[in-house]
C-alpha cells in the first residue's frame, strides 16, 4: 500500500520514534475544541529543517497527503486536525530555532515551533527593547502559524500578516520557494522590505495550502518609553452606536499610538471575571436577565467594557490621554488609565477596602494587570480562561490546553464595518441567534483599523455531549449564513468551513485553484485547506 511504503521511507529519514501510526495518532492528535473527527493517516515529526524537502518529495512520489502544523494549537478553529481524512500530520513544533535575529532593526527569522512564550524569553534573555506580537491563545502557540492564519492582536503591530518580511518553503515538487530579493543576491535586504519586487507570493502561503512554510521573517514592534492602558463602560446599551463614532475618532486621531481597541459586551467580560453560574440556570438554559443583572452588580460589570492601549513617549502618551478622554467622556463611564505602576497603587488602596468589595477588587485587578502584560508583548494565558466557563474546573497556575482539558469552542469570526447602525444590526443578529440555540452570548467587537472590527464570538458547549455539539454546530452554521445575508463574512474560518467558502465557484477560487493545480496538481499538501 502507498501509506505503508511511504511510512517505511519516513522512518528511514527521521527514526522509528518521529513516525506515529494511524491509531497512535488519533490518541495523540485527534481531540479537537470544536468537536469535529478526522480519520487520521500517521503523523510525523521532523527533528531537522532539512528533513522537510526529502518528506515532501515522499509524500508526492506515494500521494499520501500532508498536513504541516506549526504547534497544533489553533483553538477552536481545528486545532491540529485537518479540514479531509486520511491526512498525514507533518508536526513541525520541534523545529524552533531563531535562525537570525537583527538587533539594529527589529527583524527576526523562526521556525514553525518558536512559540509566543520561547521568542519572549529571547527577548528578555538579551534585554533587546522589541514586543512579541501576542495572541490570546497564550504562550504555547507558534509564532508563524498565528501569522500565516493571519491572527491579529492589540499590540502595534495589529496585523501579525502584515508584519511578515519573507518567507522561506518547500513545494509540493520539493522546490524551494523563497521571497523575492534572495534570488538577486539580497537576503539582508529581503528580510526589511515585504514587498520584495515583482508579483507578490508570499501570500499565497497565509491562509492557503501551497507549500510546507519553514521559515519566515517578521519585523517586531520596539518597546515604546510608556504603555498606558484604557478602560471605559457604557451603561446604557442603546448607545452603542455612538460610542462605535467615538472609538473610531480615537483610533484614526491616533494612529500608531493606539493600539486595537476591544469592545466587549457584559457576558465577555463576565467569562474573565466570575464563575459560570450553573446553579441558577436552569437544565438546557442559559443566563436569565436577572441573573446577569445580579452578576454585573456583584462583579462590577457595565453592558459594554472598552480595553485599549497607548504606545509612545511620555509626552506623546499623556497628551493622547486628554484628548481620549474628551472624546469618550460625553458617553463612557469609570473612564481609566492605567499602567504597571497605578496597578500596585490601586492593589495597595484595595487593602484598606471592606472584605467582600476588597475581593472583587483584588481580583479583578489581577486580571487587569495580566492584561496589561500581554498588551506590553508578554505572553500569558489571560484570555485562555474562556475556553473553560462552563467547565468551572479551571487550574490558572497549570498550563492550558483546551483541546486536551476537554472545552467545547468553536469560533465565530465575521468582519463588521464600524459603522454606527450595522455594528448595533450585527450584534441583534448575534443575539438573536445565539439565544435560539440557548448558547451565551459572549461577543467582542476588536478594530483592524478605524474602518473595520474583527468580532470574535466563542460557541462554547460540552464536546462530550453529542446533543450539545450538534447544537452549536448548528448555531454556527445559522450565524455563517445569516451572516452573509447581512454583509457580515468571516476573515478566518475552521476546518469545517473552508469549502463552503469556495462553493459558489466565484473568479476568485477559479483562480486559486488554477495556481494550486500547477503548484500541488496531486494535492499532497494541505487538500481541502482553503481551496
């Protein structure tokens, strides 16, 4: 059989050790948040870059797919599994050197396993004055990976795409596949300016299936003098649509200052802050109205929370903040800046508090000054917590892996126009839906830029109960296709979603599929991903 010759010739290259069967890797790869399966082919996992060309080259001589992964943590879009069966995992998470780092620039080259948390520590290690371009999915996840999905963050450099420089991969002929300027000679010089010369192909690898990606370069934020975070409540609901005008002022007034702003409605924030209150919702239910009422008012929770962050000088900062504040103040409430500094001043004052309001207090300003850690650069697991609200069996000193710890999340990520009555016309829609298939309604509303949100809503059930995934399975799939009726389209999608992307057959795919037919004719290389 294809499989069975091309499992011997990979054992022969990498080790019997770095080739797993079918079965094992079902065991070791095959939980997913979303609850989606996959019949699993094998799964290897290459010590040395060098090993990729003579795996692929295998891969396309037997036609036994592949499907590389950078760490396998892509929560609640698939996470390590592939969009068909019968694929062969290509997990790439040991192959994590920093192969080159500029200090002068700010422009650093890794492999598919440098996660969040390891590019960090060699930040700090060398005391270079540069930001890691986090994630809220946490210190374990690639680096590469977030950027080739086209993740994005709250940090300078919003789009993490957008700060790739080049990219090195291997073809599904074994080919290598570098950015423009290395084939003239400037390497050097193709790690500092993106667009290289000529078409440009490197996008063809962020969110596309043409080539195993190895290496890429990606140019960091430097460490501003100040980082001085915002926060801000709306207490009246129906003046969402304003305040949606006075964010976009802040952030185009601003450019390069502010980083993304995040609205987030009562049940996003309430996941950070409380527990899943199970004992007074009834069997199949969700959060009454009175309920939640009561738990904003016990945990201090307005209908809408903004979080944004001001980077830059001193000067800079503190003139942006009087300017923020006359444009917020008309409509915000409990207005804040702060820093890593006022967190300790405010822990301090919070000692001197009654017992039960010191609690709330203390603990609702841990959370903030996480947040204010991982708008600085610095990884951690703030937001991870989510996955696991109605799980209520979460260890915040242990490392998080949802996929394993058994959370049921699928994500729902459409782009909304930041526009005043179809940002309040999104969130009905949202609403509405979510409450027919009695799931929370946890939305958050993060601007790309001062024309467009990203707003993420997680679908969060039990994948043990096959009632409860069928149930947000079907929630999803109403909110993807109202969604489109509406003009609200994903800017990323899961495994599940990525044919009914292309099924209308538009110009676009036609033409995505001619350049994979000649790249990939025999498909051995990420089938079915985004084409």
């Amino acid at each position: 059989m294809k499989l069975d010759s091309a499992l011997r010739e990979w054992t022969k290259l990498v080790g019997q050790s770095r080739v797993l069967s079918g079965e094992d890797a079902q065991i070791n790869y095959g939980r997913c948040t979303t609850g989606e399966s996959r019949r699993l082919a094998g799964i290897l996992k290459p010590l040395e870059r060098d090993h990729i060309i003579p795996i692929v080259k295998i891969s396309a001589q037997y036609k036994v797919p592949l499907y590389p992964v950078s760490t396998g943590h892509n929560w609640g879009y698939g996470t390590a599994l592939p969009p068909i069966d019968d694929c062969v995992i290509l997990d790439l998470s040991e192959l994590n050197k920093i192969v080159d780092f500029d200090a002068e620039a700010g422009v650093v080259t890794v492999e598919p396993g440098v996660t969040q948390g390891q590019l960090a520590e060699f930040l700090d290690q060398g005391e270079y004055p540069f930001m890691v371009p986090v994630t809220g999915a946490g210190p374990t996840c690639s680096i590469l990976g977030n950027a080739l999905e086209r993740g994005y963050g709250i940090t300078p450099h919003t789009d993490h795409f957008g700060a790739v420089m080049a990219i090195q991969a291997v073809l599904a002929d074994g080919s290598i596949y570098h950015s423009a300027h290395v084939g003239l000679g400037g390497e050097q010089l193709d790690r500092l300016f993106k667009w290289g010369i000529g078409p440009y192909l490197d996008g063809l690898f962020s969110q596309g299936g043409f080539g195993v990606v190895t290496q890429m370069t990606i140019v960091l934020a430097r460490r501003p003098e100040k980082v001085c975070s915002f926060l801000f409540g709306l207490k009246q609901p129906e003046q969402l649509g304003e305040l949606v005008l006075r964010v976009r002022e802040v952030i185009a007034r601003y450019p390069g200052i502010v980083g993304g702003v995040n609205l987030m409605n009562a049940h996003r924030v309430l996941a950070m802050t409380a527990p899943y209150p199970r004992n007074r919702v009834t069997a199949g239910g969700t959060i009454s109205p009175e309920v939640l009422h009561g738990l904003c008012q016990d945990n201090l929770v307005l209908p809408w929370t903004g979080f944004g962050t001001l980077y830059g000088s001193k000067g800079v900062v503190k003139a942006a903040q009087r300017e923020i504040r006359s444009i917020l103040s008309p409509l915000a409430v409990r207005l804040l800046f702060v820093d890593s500094r006022r967190i300790q001043v405010l822990f301090q004052i919070g000692k001197l508090l009654p017992p039960g309001f010191r609690s709330r207090l203390s603990k609702k300003l841990m959370i903030l000054e996480r947040s204010l850690q991982l708008v600085a650069g610095c990884p951690n697991q703030t937001a991870l917590p989510l996955c696991y609200w109605l799980k209520n069996n979460l260890r915040h000193d242990s490392v998080m892996n949802p996929a394993q710890d058994g959370c049921g999340l699928t994500w729902y990520a459409p782009l909304v126009p930041m526009k005043q009555e179809i940002v309040i016309h999104y969130v009905q829609m949202v609403s509405a839906i979510m409450d027919k298939y009695r799931l929370e309604p946890l939305i958050t509303l993060t601007s790309l830029s001062d024309r467009c949100f990203d707003s993420t809503v997680p679908l969060l059930f039990d994948p043990d109960s096959e009632a409860e995934r069928k149930n947000a399975e079907n929630c999803y799939w109403e909110l993807l296709e109202e969604g489109k009726k509406q003009g609200f389209l994903p800017y990323r999608v899961g495994i599940q979603t990525m044919s009914w992307l292309s099924e209308n057959n538009s110009s676009y795919w036609q033409t995505v599929r001619k350049v994979k037919n000649v790249l990939d004719p025999d498909a051995v290389i990420s089938p079915g991903r985004y084409i």
